[in-house]
C-alpha cells in the first residue's frame, strides 16, 4: 500500500524474507523441483511480494545472505579474477582447498577450476570421476538455468578433449538455444547475450585447434547475428575478437589487425592489465593465421 515505507520494508526484510528464505531454498535445492516450484500456487504470491518491494529474486536470495554472494558465488568469483590476471598460484590454491569439501556447489568449483588449469597448461583436460559427473549431468539436462549456462565454456573445453568438431557444434546449438529462452529483440535482462558472444570465441578456437576450417568459417554468420546492443562491453569485446581472428584466418587480413590493435589499446588503458588472457589469444592466433594463409595460399 501507499503507506508501506522504507523502515516498514526494512523490517519485513528482516523478519518476513529470511524467515521463509529457507524454506523456499530447500523447495528449489533440485532442478526437478525448481520446475514444480515454479508451478506451486505460493510462488505467485512469493513473486508478487518482491515485485511490489521492486526486488529481485536474485537480490533476495543476496539479502537473505546477510547482503553477501553464496560462498560458492564468492569462489567462483576469485577463481575467475585469477585466471584473468593468470594467477596460477592462486587458482592452485583454490582448486586445493575446495576439491574435497561438503558442500556440492563449492566442490563443483574445484572441478571447474581443475578443467581451466589443465586446459591452460596443455589444452587438453583429464576427466575424473568429478569432471565426468559434471559432463553427464549438463548432457543429460536439456533445459539449462542460467547457472547451467554460465558453464557453457567449461563444457565446451572438456569436449574439445573429444577431438570431434560436429560435436562441438551440437554443444554450441544447445547453449544458443537455451540462450534464447531468456533474450528477445529487444530486452536480454539476464546478460545471456554476453554467453553466446563468449561460447562462439571459444568454439572457433576450438574449432581451429581441430583444423576443422570449414566448420570455423561458417561460425561468422552467427557471431554477425548477435544484437551488439544488448552484449555489455565484455560481450562486445568478445564478438570483435572472434570476428577479428575470423578476419585473420578466412577474411580481410588487414581489416582482422585493426581489430585486433584497437583491442589491445583499450586494454592497455588499464594497469595493471586486467585480462592478459586477451594478448595471448592474439599473439597466438596471430601467427597460428599467418601459417594458415601460407599453407591454404590465401591471398594477403
């Protein structure tokens, strides 16, 4: 009502949301019951009350929290600044003191971190018995949430171990089709345009590991396809990356090295580098386009 202030908000967060906050968590703990609580007649009337209090289920959840992330959310995150900033030491220590722990959630990010690692250091991943569990799950999971589909590289990297472009195809087909569940012409509310714009760099990486040429050359049509103005400036530089090694390898060699400079500047605006990451993908790509031309002699 018009008489429900700020302190009265306050107070209801403090006394209403965190009292039934875990009852509603152990409703949705499984993805089965994600779906029947979203059939459940209370979920309507849960939604509503956050509606009218202009909070979102995710803000909720981070109230719920004592105004914190989860704890597997506040790993994740520090293993991700790690791996920008090539903390190797640190991922290590990561993987390490989770690996064995209780909690699913956070022992799901060891495994996720184990898969960066290796694939960083030899580009291939040993699939353990977590690794596989995790593969299998995905896979066998048509309909992903957002979480799901915040692992789209991870599963993508464990794949390419697979050595079979088609599919890495299929894969990439799933994870754009799950995207588009969440992102229309006009509105992508929850950033799942900037996962498309990741997962089509990594896969034409991938797909020119494989030599598998002809499937890379045709990924530009897609990557073309993505409405820049619903990708956030990672997106953006993800799309203009994958476009500029598109452009090094089977387009204009000149027009992919423009790209490619402008990326590196805006980079070195920051120090220190915030994603180093970027200048290895180009240096390796870089020269990786320049054996392609020679070999397939393509004109420069």
């Amino acid at each position: 009502s018009g008489k429900f202030n700020l302190t009265d908000r306050s107070h209801f967060f403090t006394h209403w949301v965190k009292k039934t906050a875990a009852q509603i968590i152990n409703l949705i703990r499984s993805t089965a019951s994600f779906y029947f609580f979203r059939d459940y007649p209370g979920a309507t009337k849960f939604l509503a009350i956050l509606d009218n209090l202009s909070v979102s289920p995710s803000e909720f959840k981070f109230i719920q929290n004592n105004f914190r992330q989860s704890s597997s959310e506040t790993a994740m995150a520090a293993f991700r600044h790690a791996y920008l900033v090539q903390d190797l030491h640190q991922m290590g220590k990561l993987i390490h003191e989770y690996r064995n722990n209780s909690n699913p959630a956070l022992k799901r990010v060891s495994t996720i971190g184990s898969i960066l690692l290796n694939a960083y250091h030899s580009g291939s991943i040993q699939i353990t018995p977590d690794v596989d569990l995790l593969w299998s799950q995905m896979l066998q999971t048509k309909v992903w949430t957002i979480s799901e589909l915040k692992l789209a590289n991870i599963l993508l990297a464990i794949a390419s171990g697979q050595k079979k472009p088609t599919v890495i195809l299929e894969i990439m087909n799933r994870i754009k089709d799950n995207c588009h569940r969440y992102i229309s012409e006009t509105d992508d509310p929850f950033n799942l345009s900037d996962i498309l714009a990741s997962a089509y760099l990594t896969v034409l990486q991938i797909e020119l590991n494989l030599k598998a040429y002809k499937i890379a050359k045709s990924l530009i049509n897609s990557v073309n396809t993505l409405n820049e103005q619903l990708l956030s400036w990672s997106g953006r530089i993800s799309q203009q990356l994958t476009i500029a090694i598109w452009e090094l390898f089977f387009g204009n060699e000149k027009r992919g090295q423009q790209i490619m400079d402008l990326l590196q500047s805006l980079e070195n605006l920051y120090f220190p580098v915030q994603d180093k990451t970027l200048f290895d993908i180009i240096a390796h790509r870089q020269k990786e386009a320049g054996q392609y031309r020679q070999q397939h002699h393509s004109p420069r």
